[in-house]
C-alpha cells in the first residue's frame, strides 16, 4: 500500500532538477516535482500536493490536504490506543 502525505510546496531549490521545497506539518523537505509540473515549476508554488518517497505524485486542493492530514493524525492516535492495549495485555499475562 503506497500512503501519501499532504505537503504545501514553498520553493523552488533546483528547477532544473525539478526538485522543490514541500512543508509538511511544519517540517521542510526536498521533492521531486516532475510528476505535477504542468508548466512552470515555480507556478507550484503555495500548492498542495501528495507526497510519496520524495516525489509529488499529484496536486490536491488545500480542503482535500486538510482532511487528509486530520485523517492521518487520528490513524496515529489509534495506533498509539492500540499500542497501549496491547502493553497492557502483555504485562496482564506477565
């Protein structure tokens, strides 16, 4: 299963490259934009995009990035529930 994350691209680092600056819930780093530059890159600048292994792998709108993250923070929280369950089963059994 390939999981992409929401990033907003910021900057342009090496155009040529087609290698941009993405944020990603605060933390800054390089992608590959060649699979979502439809024309200038620097015209993806302040866009959101799904992130996977470093590359942009296609352009969403803010409101889809939103629920997105919102969706990937409340898989975390389970995670962390069913994590904790599961600790305490094993020292239940202990």
């Amino acid at each position: 299963m390939c999981l992409g994350i929401p990033g907003r691209i910021i900057a342009m680092t090496d155009p040529a490259r087609m290698m941009a600056m993405a944020e990603v819930s605060g933390v800054r780093r390089e992608v590959n934009i060649a699979c979502v530059a439809e024309g200038p890159p620097e015209g993806l600048i302040d866009r959101w995009v799904l992130i996977h292994v470093g590359f942009a792998m296609s352009l969403i709108d803010e409101d889809e990035a939103a629920r997105t993250l919102a969706a990937l923070h409340e898989l975390g929280e389970a995670q962390e529930a069913l994590e904790q369950m599961a600790e305490a089963d094993r020292e239940m059994a202990r």
